[in-house]
C-alpha cells in the first residue's frame, strides 16, 4: 500500500461527487481511518472530516449502496 500523500476535505468531496455534505457526512460516521475517513485537527474550531483517495472510492461504494436500496436523498440542484 502507498503511503497517503494528500486527503480531501469533505466539502471537497461533497463537491467533486455532488452531494450534500452533511448527507456525506451521515455516511462517514460509519468510516475508519482504515477506510480512508480521517478527521484533520487544525482547521476550523472542530476540525474537519477528510479523506484519502481510497476513502472517496469507499464512500462512492456507500452513495452506490443507498441509492440501490432506495434511502439516498436527492442530489442538490447545481449552480450554474
């Protein structure tokens, strides 16, 4: 395994995959530092949830999972 050399932060993540970020967040409760979801200290008053490459591919397999089951809320409409 490589080692990680940059994490994204979540409203990143939210961004780059359309999503909500805290229906994003939602999901990451249930992420590990294993899955790739860390939380960076240091940013904020709280810190900020981030992820490493493999961490946005488990969360992409999560989104995959809730929208096959039905539970996925709507996308967010873009901004033009």
């Amino acid at each position: 395994m490589a080692a990680i050399s940059a994490v994204f932060t979540i409203g990143h993540v939210a961004a780059l995959l359309g999503e909500d970020e805290d229906w994003l967040s939602d999901l990451s409760i249930s992420m590990f530092p294993e899955d790739g979801c860390l939380h960076v200290y240091g940013v904020g008053e709280d810190g900020v949830t981030a992820f490493t490459q493999d961490g946005i591919e488990n969360l992409r397999q999560i989104i995959e999972d809730e929208q096959a089951s039905g539970t996925a809320p709507p996308r967010p409409a873009s901004s033009p």
